[in-house]
C-alpha cells in the first residue's frame, strides 16, 4: 500500500482495460465478476452465469468476445467453462460435471 505499481503491474493494468473496453463494446461487461491477472498469457474471466473463460491473451479480443457472446447464448443456465486459448479452432465449451 502507498507504493507506485511496478512495470509489470502497469502493463497487466493496461491489459484489464483493454478487456474491460472489449466487453464493454460487446454488451458482455454486466455478465463479469472477476479478471485473474496472474498469467499474462492466460487471463481467466469468472462470469456471472457460473462460466469460467480461459481467454488466453489479449490479442483477438474482439473476436473472442463474440465466441464468449454466442457459447453464453447457447449454453445459457449450464454451469462450465469456455476455452479460447489457442486458435479459433481450438474454441470450446465443456460442461460442468
């Protein structure tokens, strides 16, 4: 507390925003609760319909929002978790069990 944020911590600020303004644009931020920051390559969304988004990174954002719109849409009220952390190939939902 009362220390300046570091590089790294600035950086991870500025990926946050940058996610942030990415669901904002979507209509997906009222859906968020948390970000994990703690791996830059790999942020982890926690949603507010029990769905957990490993995103990756933040590159494709805007393409990874409309996977994470459409997957909310067809599994609405299924409790799981959304992948997008490869390439679009790679994008799935699995089912909590």
């Amino acid at each position: 507390p009362g220390d300046r944020l570091n590089n790294e911590d600035l950086i991870k600020l500025e990926q946050v925003i940058t996610i942030v303004t990415a669901m904002k644009s979507n209509e997906l931020y009222d859906k968020l609760i948390s970000i994990d920051i703690s791996d830059t390559s790999n942020y982890v969304l926690q949603m507010t319909d029990k769905k957990t988004v490993y995103l990756g990174d933040t590159n494709n954002l805007n393409v990874k929002m409309l996977y994470i719109k459409k997957i909310l849409e067809t599994e609405e009220g299924i409790e799981g978790t959304i992948f997008l952390t490869g390439s679009n190939k790679e994008v799935f939902f699995r089912e909590k069990i």
